[in-house]
C-alpha cells in the first residue's frame, strides 16, 4: 500500500499546511503563516468560542467557518484535526499534509521541505512508540492507554502508576513526548513498585477495562505533529467512521497522543521520524523555548520547531524568523541576534499586549 505514483516531472510538489489555533494571539498565527511562504495551501481550525473576533485578513490561509470547540485533551481536538484534514483534502490537491500548532515555526525553509519528501516518499512522517516494546514509555503513558476514563480500573492503574514512579520521577524526552521515569531507573524494584509494574502488566492483559489492544493491534503512543501523504490523509479520516477503535480511542485521556499514533501505526502504511523539534517537558507540557536553546535551534536538521512563546516579538522567535530569512534568501545564516530590521517589520505590538499574550489564563 506504500506504493503510490511518483509526483510527475514538471509537477510542483504541493504541501498543505493545517494550524490548529484556540487561544495564540491572531498577530501570531499571522506571523505563521507569512513564514510557510507564498506558494502551499494553508488552512486553519480556529476555536472561536475562545476569540470570537479572531481574524486572519491580509493573509492567503483559510480559516473554517464551521469550527469544532475544543479544550486540552479531550476528543474534541482529534476531531477538529479529522475536520482539518477533511477541508484540505476539499480545497487542494496536495501531495502532503503537515500538521503545525500556533506555537510552531519553520526552521528550515519550505523548499528544503519540498526536496525532502520529494526524495524519501515516506507515507508517514510521525513519532511513534510502541508500548509493547518500550517499558520506560509503558509504564508512564500506560494508564492512559489500557483503561479508559471514569473506569473504576482507572483509578487504580493511576494510583499503581504513583507507586511504580516514586517520589521523585523524572520527565524526559523521547519521541517529542515527555516520557515519565523513576529516578533512579536502574536500581531494583521496591515491593511497592513491583506491584506497579504488575498492575499495569494485568492492565494491558486487559483485565481492568476492555480495551482494543489483541492480536496484531498494538498499543501505541506518541507526539501529534504529523506529516501524511494524501492517501494516509484519506486512509486517515475514512478510519473516524469505519474504524471500531475509534469510540474506545476517544474515551482515553489526552486522547490525541494515543489516537493517531495507534491508527496511523497500525495502519498498512510505514513510518519514519516527523518533521518536528519539539522542546523538553515540564510535567504535561513541552516549555518554550529560551535563549538557551537558540544554538540547538540552528543545528537541528528538523524542519518545524515547537514550542515557542506567543508574543509576536519574543526574542526567541525574532531570532529564528531573521535565521530563516538569511535562509531563504542563501545567505549564510548569522548568529542568532534579537529583534532587529525584521522585527521593525512586524506590525506594532506593545508590550502589555505581549504580557497578555503570555499570560496561561
């Protein structure tokens, strides 16, 4: 099923970008989208039940009218990505979805992109792991995956989770998730502990709900900033209605981490690594990125990098927006400044608007 026509010689490779944007200031998500460059389809889902007055005039993307209102992991958000897809596949003929967050910028430009899938012609760009095969991953994602929310097994895999983890867990990075770890891994298991690890054992064994996970299907995990090749992207939302893991998928918590890695991972389709840079996490969440973490920026061979902060003129995303301007333009990238010439281009933000922007609430 891998197998599908080369784009033909003379034929464009056409990438359509689809954003997901809720709270992010509309300045923001502008600045986005002026950076995907002047030839790709891009199409946002924004939550207007968030910023009803949220617009992106003066720009080429299309906003959907029709939107899904959502909230951080819950099923609506795979479902306003299922309407995401299903729109670009209305509009445009493209050869490859990306996926991107408000919260995301390129780091390379777009035509490198272009080259890229172009020569590899991957169905799947995607981080994904295997529970089955990753007990680190199993033992921290695990409780989200083999039982479902408001199940009564629920409440003790959670508790069974705390007393493999400890006291002090550590959270590192794998996959572009944040994968949760004893903090002394190594060391031999405490009575407690084992009893963990063998509740999570009979949780998978599918004693404490009754989950999808038998035979070929394996339980996967993993980050949700995918790049699919059309016939995934028509695979993918044919799978919302026919697929019968789906309802389970949805009842999970954090569901979008779960969902599309297990269909897109047990699909007919192959896979390799996304397109993604994602920052480390802290807790549920990846943190935005720092001066620190300019010179990984720069180095990275990834194309997208996630998360920055949202104000327009963050320094940190000032940097990486002139770095891919010297790109574009084949000129030997500088060190990473502050805001400069191109921040001046920018339109007009003030600085209690950018305290705003950063402001969780």
């Amino acid at each position: 099923m891998d197998e599908v026509e080369p784009v033909r010689t003379g034929t464009r490779m056409e990438i359509a970008f689809g954003v997901l944007s809720a709270h992010e200031p509309q300045e923001t998500v502008k600045q986005l989208v002026c950076s995907l460059g002047d030839r790709d389809p891009i199409i946002v889902h924004h939550d207007y039940s968030k910023q009803p007055r949220f617009t992106l005039a003066g720009t080429r993307a299309y906003l959907i009218p029709d939107f899904i209102e959502t909230s951080w992991g819950s099923a609506a958000l795979p479902r306003a990505i299922f309407h995401l897809i299903r729109t670009a596949l209305k509009r445009s003929h493209f050869h490859y979805f990306q996926l991107l967050s408000a919260s995301c910028l390129p780091l390379r430009p777009i035509d490198e992109l272009r080259g890229h899938l172009s020569a590899g012609r991957h169905a799947i760009y995607a981080d994904i792991i295997n529970l089955d095969s990753d007990e680190r991953a199993m033992m921290s994602h695990g409780h989200r995956v083999f039982c479902r929310t408001g199940k009564h097994g629920s409440r003790l895999l959670n508790w069974s989770r705390r007393c493999y983890l400890g006291n002090d867990p550590v959270t590192v990075q794998q996959a572009n998730l944040g994968i949760v770890e004893r903090s002394r891994p190594h060391a031999g298991l405490t009575a407690r502990q084992w009893l963990g690890k063998k509740i999570h054992h009979a949780a998978r064994a599918g004693l404490l709900d009754t989950h999808p996970f038998r035979g070929d299907t394996a339980p996967l995990v993993g980050s949700l900033w995918f790049c699919l090749r059309r016939d995934v992207c028509e695979y993918l939302v044919h799978q919302e209605e026919s697929n019968p893991l789906i309802p389970f998928l949805m009842g999970l918590k954090v569901c979008d981490e779960i969902l599309f890695p297990t269909i897109l991972g047990n699909s007919p389709f192959a896979s390799v690594p996304s397109n993604h840079l994602v920052s480390d996490f802290i807790g549920s969440h990846p943190r935005p990125f720092d001066e620190g973490d300019l010179q990984t920026l720069a180095r990275s061979e990834k194309f997208f990098a996630r998360k920055f902060e949202v104000a327009p003129r963050d320094r940190i995303r000032q940097s990486v927006l002139e770095r891919l301007e010297c790109l574009k333009h084949g000129d030997s990238p500088m060190r990473p400044k502050h805001p400069s010439a191109l921040a001046r281009s920018l339109p007009k933000w003030s600085k209690e608007q950018d305290d705003r922007a950063s402001d969780p609430t």
